[in-house]
C-alpha cells in the first residue's frame, strides 16, 4: 500500500480538528487540486487566502482555461471540516446542524464578498499569490487579466466534511438539492472522495 494513502487514511480515520487537514493537504497540494480543477492548466492551490479579516477560505485553488476567443480562471474556494464529527450533520427536522451549517454561512459571505469585491480585490491579491509562487512562468501572459483589469472566473464553492457514513439518505438528498439549487457551484463533499481519488492515483488495490 503506497505510503501517502495510508497516511491520508488514518489522518481521516483519527482526526477531529482541522489544523492537521490543513497542514496535510499543503504538504500534498495534487489531492485538491486534482480532484477540482475540473480540467484546467497550472491549477494552483493557495493556503489561507484572506478575502477580508473574517473571510478567510481553508484553501483557494485557481487555474487558467483558454478559450478561442477568451481565458478565464477556475476558481474553488475551499472549506475543510473534520471527518470526525461531535454531532450528526442533519437535525430530526433534516437541517443542517454544527459544523456544516457554521459553513454554509461562511460560504454565503464568501459569494457576497465576491461578488461585490472579485475584480477590485480578489483578482490583483490573487496574482499576488500566484507570482509568488511562479504558478504560470511558463506562461507569463496568462499573469494579464483578460480584459484590461478584468479578468472573466468561474467559481466553485466547496465544503469537505465528515465521511460517508455520516450522510445517509437525508444527506446525499441534500447535497443533490444544494448542488444544483446553486447553479452547480456549491458543493458539499465527504472526505472520502478524497480518499478515493487518491487510491486511484496511487494504484492501490
């Protein structure tokens, strides 16, 4: 069994607090980024990007489409929540309860924030980022919004908590419900998604 699996499995198996998950997946950047980048080039994950003072995702990844006739940028904001939870996800009502409503909210300031503030502040913080760590050297252009300072991006909104188990029927309803209610850009996801990918990438029988 390659190492990196086995790590990343018993992490998941062990942990209810998210400061190990945080330093786990900087260390290991390819699992989020290769399980979201939906495709595009030179996706970058950046830890702890700072929208504003409260507003502060996990971690944001952010690649570059090409297109014909423009290129945009692939945007996931990422929230992590431990897969060791102290109460379920959903009440006897089916709402969401603890830590997945706690971020849920946090998702919806970050899509206000975002929508007022995306091209202004977003876009130059984060070529701040991406220069800083020689993301798109390769191609240098790409570092020059689209548009004079606009810069056309695609955002997807991400929440990784709990496992499989703590979903059940109520839940994976739900995720489907919140998935395509938001156009598709929100996502509730359980680590194991993670886990899977990785054993696919890793070609662990």
């Amino acid at each position: 069994m390659p190492k990196l699996f086995h790590d990343f499995k018993n992490l998941l198996e062990s942990c209810s607090e998210e400061q190990p998950l945080q330093e786990f997946l900087k260390k290991h950047e390819h699992i989020l980024t290769k399980t979201f980048s939906q495709g595009a080039q030179y996706s970058t994950l950046i830890s702890k990007f700072k929208l504003a003072d409260v507003l502060i995702p996990d971690f944001v990844i952010i690649g570059r489409r090409s297109g014909t006739m423009y290129a945009s940028w692939d945007v996931n904001l990422i929230e992590i929540e431990p897969p060791i939870l102290d109460r379920p996800l959903f009440n006897k009502k089916r709402q969401t309860t603890g830590r997945l409503r706690d971020a849920e909210m946090q998702i919806m300031q970050w899509q206000q924030w975002m929508k007022v503030n995306e091209q202004t502040i977003f876009v130059p913080k984060a070529l701040r980022e991406l220069k800083k760590k020689h993301a798109w050297d390769k191609d240098p252009q790409f570092y020059n919004p689209s548009y004079g300072t606009y810069q056309d991006i695609v955002i997807w909104y991400r929440i990784i908590i709990g496992r499989r188990s703590d979903y059940g029927e109520i839940g994976y309803a739900y995720r489907d419900t919140r998935w395509e209610e938001s156009g598709r850009r929100v996502e509730i996801v359980p680590w194991d998604r993670l886990l899977d990918n990785l054993k696919s990438w890793e070609f662990v029988d």
